[in-house]
C-alpha cells in the first residue's frame, strides 16, 4: 500500500518538481537575460545594480511584486478575476509534462503528447479572455478581444504546422517526433530543412501565440496600455507574467523538438563527444530560439491587430496547407529520410 | 424584443502612453474602430500669454523655451524677432548666423525626439534610444553657449546672450563615462563648440541613416504608416497646418524660403516635400529635414569660423554692456540699472513674426503700448492647429491608428495649451 503510494503519488510529485522548479527558476533568470540583451541592442546598459552583474534584479522585481497588494476593481468579477491568471499560468506549466528532455528524460511519455500539447496551449488563453473581461475595464476588454482573434488565427496555422511534422515523423509522440529526425546526416537530417518553410511559419506562429512583440497586440503597450492585464498588480500579475515567458520557453523548446532535432547533435556520429546527443543540445538549442524572442522585442514595430490577422489567414494558413500537401508527397515517395524512431 | 447596439466611449488619456504630455482624446468606438474622435486640451494651460504681459519684455523670453519645450530656441526666435521689428533693430551677422545654426540644432534635436517617440508609439523600441544617445550630443551644445540643456534662454533682442565658446567642456570620468568610451566622447570635444558641431554633422548623416535602416524599408512599420492619416493638400491648408504636416501633404511652404528670416536666405538647402499626404510620407519628410538642418549646420559652422565679430548690438538702451565697461564708465552702469529694472520701453505698435520652427509655424503676435511690458502677447502655436484636425482625420481609422497618427502631429502639449 505504501509503496504503491510513493510509486503513485510521491515520485511523480517529485518529477514535477523537478521539471517546474527549474523552470521558474530559468524565467526569473530569462527576464534578467532578456533585460541585458535589450539592453545591449538599445546601447544602454539593463540592470546591473542588484547582485552582481544585476543578477539578482529579476528575483528583487519578484519579492517585490508578491509584497504588493493585489487590486480588485471595482464591478469586477470577483472570482473571475482571481481565477483568470491561475486559468494561465497552469496550462503554461502542465504543457511541460509531454517535453523530452533527452531519450530518457520525459515526464510522461504520452503517445498523444502532440494533441496535449495544443490542448494546454490553447487554454492558456481563456485566462486572457477572462482577465480582460472580468476587469470591467474597456483597454482590458479590447486586450481581450484582440488576444482571441488572433489565437483563433494562429492555432489554424501552428496546427498545421504540426500536422506536417506528424506526416514525417508518422507519431504523435515527441521522443518518437525526435527519433525520427537521427542519421547519419546529423543537421541535414532535421525536419527543418524538408519543412522550411512551415518552421518558420510555426516559430512566428508561437511568436504570436504568447503574444510578444511584434504581435504583442493584446497587450498594446502604447494603445491599449497593457491590455489585458491593465488592472492585475502584484501577485496576479507576476503569475501573468511567468505564464508568459514559460510560454516562450515552452515554444523555442518546441521548436528544438519539432524542427531541430531535439537532443541530436548536429554533427555525425562519428566526430566523437560533439557528435553525441544529450539535453545539453537542447538547451543551446532553445537558448537560440529564446533569444529570437528578445531580439525581435528590440528592433520590430508592433502589427495593426487586423494585419496580424491578415497574415494568420492569408499568409501562413495557404502556405501551411499546401506545405502539408508537399510533406505527405515527400513521405509518400520516401524522398526524407525518417530515422529509426518509427 | 430588439436590443439597440451603441457604440462605447473609452477614455484615452491624460496619463496614457501614447498621449504624449497630456492629452485627453474622448474617443467613441465601434470595436477597434474609430466613429469619433474629441480632443481635450488645456491640462497644460499655464497663461504664458497672460504672464507675459505683467513683466518686462526680456523677462518673457525664458517662458518661450517652456511652451514647445522640444524646439524651446525657435521659441525664443519667433519672440525675440517679433521685439526686434517693433523696436526697428537687426542683430548682428554673426548673431543672425548663429541663430540659424541654433534654430536648426533645435530641429534636429526636435525631430529626434520626435522619431524615438513615434517608433515607440509603434513599438519600436531600438530608435528611440538611438535618438536620444545623438540628442544628448546636441544637448551639450545648448549647455556650452548658455548653461542649460533645455530651457536655454540664449537668444535676446538685439543678438544673442554670448558668443560661442571657444572651449567643448569635456566629459569627466564616471562610472558610465570611463576607458574608451570617455575617451571616443571627448574626441570631438577636444576643441571649441565649432569644432565639436563639424565633427557632429560629419557623422550625423550615418545615424540618420541607423534610424531609416531600422525603419524605412521595415515591413511592419510601413504596413503600419503607409496610407494611414491621409491628409489632402486641401485639408491641410483648410486646417491651418504648416511644417511637416503641410509639406508632409505635398505642398512646398516653408517660411525659411518663402519669407527668410535671419540668415536662411544665405545658406543652400532644399524643402522635401511628400505625395500621399500619409503618416509615412511625413516620417520621410522630417527623415529628410534632419539631414538638410545637418547641411545648414554645416554652412553656418564655416561661416562662423571665418567672420568673428560682435553677437550683440552696441545698443545700450536694449542690450546690456559688458561688465568691464560697467566698471568704469558711469554711463554703462545707469543703463545696467534701467536694462535690469525697468527694461526698455518698445514703441506703440502691433507686429506679427514666425518662424519655422520644427513642427511648424510658430509666431508671435506682439502688441505694444508704449510701455516697457507688452500690451498683448499671443503665440501661435502649431500643433493646436494640427491636434484640432484630429476628428476629421483619424474617424474611421483603428484605436491603433489613432496612436500613429498623435505621433505623426508631434504634438507636444507645451505649446498646444501655452
């Protein structure tokens, strides 16, 4: 009986702290690091007071905000409001279950890991919807609004992507989806280069989908002041924000996964220790795409939210689309070479 | 039953982001959609007019730094001429040159601030700081001639305060300012002010440049500017706009050319003006006018080297005398004492002066009765004219539009409240 509880409940409790503590860890030193690079790029300096380097500045920032009262505005949904930022920030971390870390190293190896995926992504943005609703706010309502449609136009594109990768890789699992990009190749095997252009239609899909610049329309700094989120202050807010950047993450990650060949080494088998896999690829991997992140924050203006949606529907569902076409004659005639995961 | 839909009103600003100072826009919506657009001014009113008329006419200057606080010399110029015409005085050559040098750094200085805050307004955020490392370079040329960044208080009837000086002061070392950082600022700070602007608008051009790599061919920022806020010739004459705006519309008028005043008749430099009248082709006019305010400086920085010479007149009925003859001559102390006192009594008369300031025409209306204070100072201020044509151009634009579009009127409330 014990022991079936500590098999049960223990370790896996263990498992997920294992995995969400690091990760909030990694968003507390993101927002320092994305500070700095801004930072960097704008020819000033970023924080550099707290701690050395101003290392420690993200976890001032945070301390600060939990001491902060939390204000509920007046007319404002009460529970609601309270439940909005959990509604966010919880489908932010559960996504994290599916992700492999290497071929070993995955919380739960779901054979639908995919679909669970979009399906925690997707929720995410009910807690907009409802942040900006339940404030009685107008700026948070057009926040709202503005977050909806444009998840409505990016989920079509993001999920078709997808479907691409699925016809490669022939698995909706993500250690099988990494499997099935290994060879002799090493970078060249990867389903980014069959499925160009669907990667970069996917990478500024999930731009998009967490809202940052240049599609950062739902927060609309200079319009909307910061939409949906207008009236959050304190703890609520900083749980809007971490679900924010473990989204970015949760993206560059995927995008290692589904497109750059996870854990792989971009180098032959052959070349010795780099040409081994491991979790440390990963990591450089997503460090890569994260820093995408920061650098279009720092030289885009911002989409009209209509254009945004002009380019969901018109740009990026068609080339998906046909691109899913292109992929499944690609497998068909065995023209990619699919590694041994399948 | 039927349910009546109604458009909702939203609130945007005073203390918004993008309302640029104070500005309270009662905006009626449609969704994102703009049906109409009602400008609330007057959060900045502080009675300058008014003001003026209860002081001594030199003691006024000071406040015209403070209206449009991003062009505060031009200010001064549209003040200071407007005495000057009823007192039937000129300032010197080399007064006269270096306020059109003055007038044009304002216009650089005026235009940077300009393009950092309508990239940020559009979310750009790299420009603006770009802007503003340039703009604290030409702040330090205010410092050096009258010792304040801003509101300088340089120009007076008569000429200017002082001659520029013949030593840059240099950066001392800091903790931002140290190693080869310092060492590239104080380079061009080696020698006198001249020196300093030579160096200045010999690289000047290249940062234009930076900021139009980062936006001009940007995809999103002209998805963002082109055809938004289209302002027909027109309509831009039938709303008073001048500056950028007018010119933006695609009709040539600018008053350093079609009524020169101090030196603008004797130096080169074209008027750029725009085709489609949109938010796009405006940031190209001013785009373009920074690097022609760079030509002007240019000219006017050779001219200064070459012609020393007095900055104020010999006139001591308006201007002061030195401090040496104070000293010494019984005469120049009286007149120190009825300058510093009293002032000087302007003959009874009306005139009206403008110049071309950075975001258009700025005059001076200026009554006299005879006395030593003006019966009635009315300034005419650009960007009132500019921010009244608000509902008329932005309805049926989107919230997001509307943002645009304050930027591109570079309004800033200063002068729009007086």
């Amino acid at each position: 009986m014990l022991d079936q509880l500590i098999q049960q409940l223990v370790w896996p409790i263990v498992y997920i702290l294992c995995i969400t503590l690091p990760l909030i860890v990694a968003v507390a030193m993101f927002v320092f690091w994305e500070r700095k690079v801004i930072g960097w790029m704008h020819v000033r300096m970023g924080p550099n007071k707290i701690g050395p380097f101003g290392l420690l500045q993200a976890f001032a920032d945070t301390i600060k905000l939990l001491l902060k009262e939390v204000i509920l505005p007046t007319n404002a949904s009460r529970f609601l409001y309270y439940l909005a930022p959990l509604l966010t920030l919880i489908p932010a971390l559960a996504a994290w279950a599916v992700i492999p870390f290497s071929s070993r190293m995955v919380l739960s190896n779901a054979n639908a890991g995919v679909l669970y995926l979009l399906a925690m992504t997707s929720m995410g943005v009910y807690g907009i919807i409802l942040a900006g609703w339940a404030s009685n706010s107008r700026y948070a309502l057009l926040g709202a609004m503005r977050s909806a449609a444009q998840v409505i136009s990016y989920e079509l594109a993001m999920g078709l992507c997808l479907v691409c990768v699925l016809v490669l890789a022939g698995s909706l699992n993500l250690t099988d989806i990494v499997n099935a990009q290994a060879g002799s190749k090493g970078l060249f095997d990867w389903f980014w280069l069959p499925l160009l252009p669907v990667f970069v239609i996917y990478f500024i899909s999930g731009v998009a989908e967490t809202n940052r610049a240049p599609f950062d329309v739902a927060e609309g700094e200079s319009e909307i002041v910061a939409g949906f989120h207008v009236e959050y202050s304190g703890s609520a807010f900083a749980i809007f924000f971490l679900a924010e950047y473990a989204n970015m993450i949760l993206v560059s990650f995927l995008a290692s996964i589904l497109f750059m060949g996870g854990w792989l080494s971009p180098f032959p088998a052959t070349w010795g220790f780099i040409g081994h896999g491991g979790v440390l690829w990963l990591f450089i991997k997503a460090f890569v795409f994260s820093f995408m992140f920061l650098w279009f924050r720092a030289s885009f203006p911002r989409y009209r939210y209509d254009q945004i949606m002009r380019l969901g529907w018109k740009v990026f569902i068609p080339i998906a689309i046909v691109w899913v076409l292109v992929a499944g004659c690609l497998k068909y005639f065995g023209l990619v070479s699919i590694g041994p995961g399948v | 039953m039927t349910q009546e839909i109604r458009n909702y009103t939203m609130n945007f600003g005073p203390q918004h982001p993008a309302a640029h100072g104070v500005l309270r826009l009662v905006l009626e919506m449609d969704g994102e959609t703009v049906v109409r657009a009602d400008p609330h001014v007057g959060l900045l009113h502080r009675g300058s007019e008014k003001l003026a008329e209860s002081k001594p006419f030199n003691q006024s200057i000071g406040y015209m730094d403070r209206l449009d606080y991003m062009s505060m010399m031009c200010n001064e110029h549209a003040y200071v001429l407007a005495i000057e015409t009823l007192l039937g005085i000129e300032a010197p050559a080399r007064a006269q040159y270096i306020r059109t040098m003055f007038d044009e750094i304002t216009r650089i200085l005026n235009h940077l601030l300009w393009i950092g805050t309508h990239g940020l307004d559009l979310g750009a955020m790299a420009v603006f700081l770009y802007a503003f490392r340039e703009r604290e370079e030409l702040m330090d040329c205010y410092e050096a001639v009258s010792g304040a960044r801003m509101h300088a208080n340089y120009y007076r009837p008569g000429g200017v305060y002082r001659d520029l000086p013949a030593q840059m002061p240099q950066h001392r070392e800091s903790p931002w300012h140290k190693g080869n950082d310092l060492k590239r600022l104080n380079s061009w700070r080696e020698g006198s002010l001249l020196d300093f602007l030579d160096a200045f608008t010999a690289d000047f051009p290249s940062k234009v440049g930076e900021y139009e790599e980062l936006l001009t061919g940007n995809r999103i920022w002209k998805q963002r500017t082109v055809g938004i806020g289209v302002i027909s010739p027109e309509l831009a004459q039938q709303w008073g706009m001048t500056g950028a705006m007018l010119r933006g519309s695609g009709v040539e008028w600018d008053l350093r050319k079609k009524q020169p005043y101090a030196k603008y008749a004797e130096v080169d430099f074209d008027i750029p003006v725009g085709v489609n009248g949109d938010c796009y082709d405006r940031y190209l006019v001013r785009m373009e006018e920074m690097r022609q305010s760079n030509r002007i400086i240019r000219q006017c920085v050779q001219w200064l080297r070459a012609n020393p010479g007095p900055v104020m007149l010999k006139n001591f009925k308006v201007a002061p005398p030195s401090r040496v003859e104070m000293k010494e001559d019984m005469e120049a102390m009286i007149h120190h004492f009825k300058l510093f006192s009293e002032g000087y009594c302007v003959p009874a008369g009306e005139t009206y002066r403008a110049v071309e300031a950075p975001k258009g025409e700025f005059g001076c209306y200026l009554v006299s009765d005879g006395a030593n204070k003006p019966f009635r100072v009315h300034l005419r201020a650009p960007g009132f004219a500019h921010l009244s044509s608000m509902d008329t151009v932005v309805r049926g634009h989107m919230l997001a539009d509307v943002v645009a579009m304050i930027g591109t009127y570079d309004l800033v409330f200063g002068d729009v409240d007086r």
